[in-house]
C-alpha cells in the first residue's frame, strides 16, 4: 500500500502539487489510494474535486479551495513582470460563473481570451493582460504589459489579433518591448506633450541610458538594485557622461511614484536653460 500512496504523491508533485482528482484517475491512478493518500496525511483535499501535497503552492491551493483561477496582477507578479502593487489577492472565474466567494480578494469575473483548461489553475497570459487592463489605473496596466513584452511573453502581432476590450484597446498600440523597469514605463505618457525627442534605452558611451531627452538631457530611474557595485557603475558613468557635455538626472522610485511634479519641475527647468540640446 504504501508503495501505491508514493505513486498517487509523485503523480500530484509531477502536475505541480495540485490537481484534480479526477485527472488522476484518468491517469490510471486508483481512487481508492488516492483516499488512501489522504488519510495518511500526505495529500489533502481542496474544495471536493482536487487534490495537494501540504507543501504546495499556497496560492494555488487558494485557487482550487475557491474555484477560482489566478489572474491580474497576482498572475503577473508570479510571472515575474513589473507590478506597482499586488498585496491584495486578484482572481478569475468566468462571466456567467455561480456564486464564488473570495474573502479578501477582489474577483474578475470577464470572457477569457484564451480559454481556461478545467484543470489550470492559473490564467493564460492574454488574460491576465485583459485582467489588468480592466481592473488597473492606465500608466500601472502599461508597466506590466510592457513588462511581458520585455519578457518574451508575447508579442505585438499577437496582441494586435486579440480581441481585446475597453483600456486593452489603447494599451496595444501603447506597450513596447524595451523598458527594463515599470518605473521607465511611467515616464514617456507624462512627457510626450513636450516638443522634444525622447529615446530609450539609448547606448551612451559604454552604458544604456533610460531616457536621453534631446541631444544632451539624460534621465535615469533607479530600480531597488540600484546598490552597492551597481550604484557605484551608474555614478561613475553619470561622472563619465557629464564630462562629455551631458546634463544627468536620477531619480529613484519615490520620486516617480510619489512626487513626480518635482521630478517633471527640474526637467523642464533643464530643458529650460536649454540642457537637452548639444552645446
């Protein structure tokens, strides 16, 4: 018996350690050891139909125990992608879906995109983006697309076939591949009213720059790496660019996201005694 119960455990550790009953047995596996599993305390049972090891993801046992799939900024912050704030737990069901309670979450329920295997208990990439648009503020929805641009995760044309709706509509011809941060995202919607060429990412003497604003204004964002040797190499190079006739401000998180009227004030002023254009 035991023998059988390590099989029902590695079956439920190869699919993630959590999964449907029922795709067990389809997997050949015999219901009876699967209860025989449970009562030895090596699996527990989610909301009837699935089944987890103790040890496994506590978000996707949430997601089995409620009936729900991962989505927004919860998915995309488990992807890795840029994501301004994700302390409450975001989640999905379909449109048309029964009751669903999700105490302390906030539940999307919408028409996927790309539709949701019974047995996923995370959402497609596509429909977190969908997710996102629906439920963040423009500038925090285009940092965690472009965050998935940046990623590889999809791509333009693949976006541009997608029926995307409302706020989706207008990111698709917003997102772009080459900001590192979501922090760069933020910056060219609040400065593309100025009559000055921005470029990003611009290669400037050894090293990438965030944003050269004309000819000569550099505008660098620091991320939380931005320390020790890190901090170090991009002060060296700022010392560099200066010497070269550049004009360098950084800014850091807190600036962009909490006093970002102070930021734009030494920009323009900058751009004002004429800073941005090649002496």
């Amino acid at each position: 018996m035991q023998n059988r119960i390590d099989a029902v455990v590695r079956q439920v550790r190869n699919r993630g350690g959590v999964v449907r009953s029922q795709t067990l047995v389809r997997a050949g596996i015999d219901k009876h050891d699967i209860e025989a599993a449970i009562r030895a305390g090596v699996l527990v049972r989610e909301r009837r139909v699935w089944v987890a090891t103790p040890d496994a993801d506590t978000m996707l046992r949430f997601a089995a125990r409620a009936g729900v799939i991962l989505s927004c900024v919860t998915q995309a912050k488990r992807l890795g992608l840029w994501v301004l704030e994700a302390s409450t737990v975001h989640v999905a069901c379909g449109a048309h879906a029964g009751m669903v309670a999700v105490p302390g979450g906030v539940l999307h329920r919408f028409a996927p995109l790309v539709p949701r295997n019974p047995n996923a208990l995370v959402d497609a990439v596509e429909n977190v983006l969908q997710a996102v648009a629906l439920c963040q503020p423009y500038e925090a929805a285009l940092a965690i697309w472009d965050s998935a641009m940046n990623k590889g995760l999809i791509d333009i044309k693949k976006l541009e076939r997608l029926p995307f709706r409302g706020q989706a509509r207008a990111l698709v011809t917003a997102v772009v591949p080459f900001h590192d941060s979501g922090l760069e995202t933020f910056i060219y919607p609040r400065l593309s009213w100025l009559n000055v060429p921005i470029h990003a990412q611009s290669w400037l003497y050894g090293h990438r720059v965030d944003f050269l604003i004309g000819e000569r204004l550099v505008l660098q964002i620091d991320g939380g790496h931005h320390v020790g040797a890190q901090r170090a190499a991009d002060l060296a190079h700022d010392a560099e660019l200066m010497l070269r006739g550049y004009f360098v401000i950084r800014v850091g998180y807190d600036d962009v996201i909490n006093h970002w009227p102070e930021v734009q004030e030494r920009i323009l002023a900058a751009i004002a005694q004429g800073l941005h254009l090649a002496a």
